[in-house]
C-alpha cells in the first residue's frame, strides 16, 4: 500500500437542524475510511502487572460501500501482524471472522443480523497474556479452539479498521454504527457478561458493594480502563473517555470523501 496520509476528520453537516441540535445522539455510524485511535493499551492499563482485559462493544450494521471485510476494531503491532481484530464477513448477514495472532476463526450467530441497523449486538471479548480468548455475542459464548493468549505489546486500539499506530497497515474501514465501547483491565465473568447483554444501559446487578461495616468492597467495576459512549451533541475530533481515566480516542479520516456521523440509533 503507498504512503496515506491521514488527517483529523473535517465535520460537515448537511442542514442547519443538525448544527443546533441539543439533544445527544446515541451513536456513531461509520461510513468507511474513517477511524479512531485510542491510546496504546499498554499505557491505558491500571497496573504494570495486570494483563487482563475485556473489550466490549455495541454495534449494529450498515450498508456496505467496500469489497472488503469491514473491520469493528483492531489491534495491531509496529510489524504490522494483527494481534486481534473482529471482521463483518461480506455476504453472511450473521456470520463474523476473528483473526487472533494471525490465525483466522469464522462463526455464526444467530442473534446477529448486520443487514438490520437497528438490532444492536452486545460482542465482548475476554483475553490476556496467560489464557486463550474468549467472544460473546451478547450471552453466547463462542468457542474459539487453539487461540493462545494475546501480548498486546506496542499496539493501539483501533475503532473502525484493521491498522497500527504507525500506519503502515491501514485497511478495513467499518461500515455500520457503535454505540458505545468499554475496555475494562479485567476479565469480567460469565454472568456479568450475561446480565449485560439484558440490560444495555448498566455495567451490573449492583454498581457498589460495602461490608458489613459499610466500607466500600473493590470490584470489577473499580478495572474500567475507558468508556466511550458516543451519546453526542456536537461532532468533534476529540472522542472523550467517560471512565476519568484520560483514555480519550482522536477521529481520523482518509480523505474527505469519507466520515463518521452522529445518529439517533442506539441500543434499546
């Protein structure tokens, strides 16, 4: 591939109601050739020592404008090799290909149906440096078989393509819309996972424990590295990260024939 040049996205917007718009909208629909970069997830974790992560999304699909696999997000090294990333299979309306360190996974769930924009998927993906990944879509638990762990090493997560935080691997660009992204320095369990999918708006059962003598328990809640959730009122290149950790994430697009927009959409 010839040298990209990439530059922050450029907002433009098609009518005065959107300039004045104050009610946030719910999601960001992707177009193609546009991305968010997010910082290294080296940097992002909570303690040198803590290697365990879980990486959450909602999303629904969109109208595809590309002959490639649209890519949800990557993680890539300096050396170009994928580390993990999640591909919307052309063609298979519910069908989904992992790529984990190289090696390729396809699946089908029936829960998901990317030709439908409104029918928002909980996916998760629960991996470390000591332990195979594991996938949901929603509560399902997919079964990937020989995955070995994942070393996240020098790479950046990336929203809406397959690349590196170099660039020289650019490729993939998303087609559809996410409502929100979570990353949490942890491995969230089984149930946690499942009562998510149920309730798209909550992070648990109960968002704080305290013992008997009402002191306040730790829990998973105390590992969210970043969350993004794209409830916007205004466009800007600068994609805040709501969890007070300064994980915030920076739009980028290819050229000005691409662009990410606000939408009412959103997981109900």
């Amino acid at each position: 591939m010839g040298l990209i040049k990439w530059l922050p996205l450029i907002l433009f917007f098609s009518c005065i109601d959107m300039l004045t718009q104050t009610t946030p909208y719910n999601s960001l629909y992707f177009t193609g050739g546009s991305w968010i970069e997010f910082p290294g997830i080296e940097t992002m974790k909570m303690h040198s020592t803590t290697n365990d992560f879980t990486l959450q999304f909602l999303v629904s699909g969109g109208e595809m404008g590309s002959q490639e696999a649209p890519a949800l997000f990557s993680i890539v090294d300096s050396e170009k090799r994928i580390k993990l990333t999640l591909l919307r299979d052309m063609g298979g309306e519910n069908s989904i290909t992992t790529i984990v360190n190289g090696d390729i996974y396809s699946m089908i769930d029936d829960e998901l149906d990317w030709t439908d924009s409104d029918n928002f998927s909980l996916i998760s993906f629960v991996f470390s440096d000591t332990a195979p990944l594991k996938v949901y879509v929603n509560d399902n638990k997919q079964t990937l078989s020989n995955t070995g762990s994942i070393i996240v090493g020098n790479s950046n997560l990336m929203l809406g393509a397959v690349a590196n935080w170099n660039y020289t691997r650019l490729e993939n660009y998303w087609y559809g819309y996410v409502d929100e992204m979570r990353l949490w320095n942890t491995q969230l369990a089984d149930s946690t996972i499942q009562f998510q999918a149920k309730h798209p708006d909550k992070f648990g059962e109960y968002y704080r424990y305290t013992d008997g003598d009402g002191i306040e328990i730790d829990t998973y809640l105390d590992s969210l590295i970043g969350i993004w959730r794209f409830n916007l009122s205004d466009l800007t290149a600068t994609i805040i990260d709501e969890s007070g950790n300064g994980n915030d994430g920076t739009i980028y697009t290819y050229d000005g024939n691409y662009s990410i927009e606000l939408s009412e959409k959103g997981a109900q």
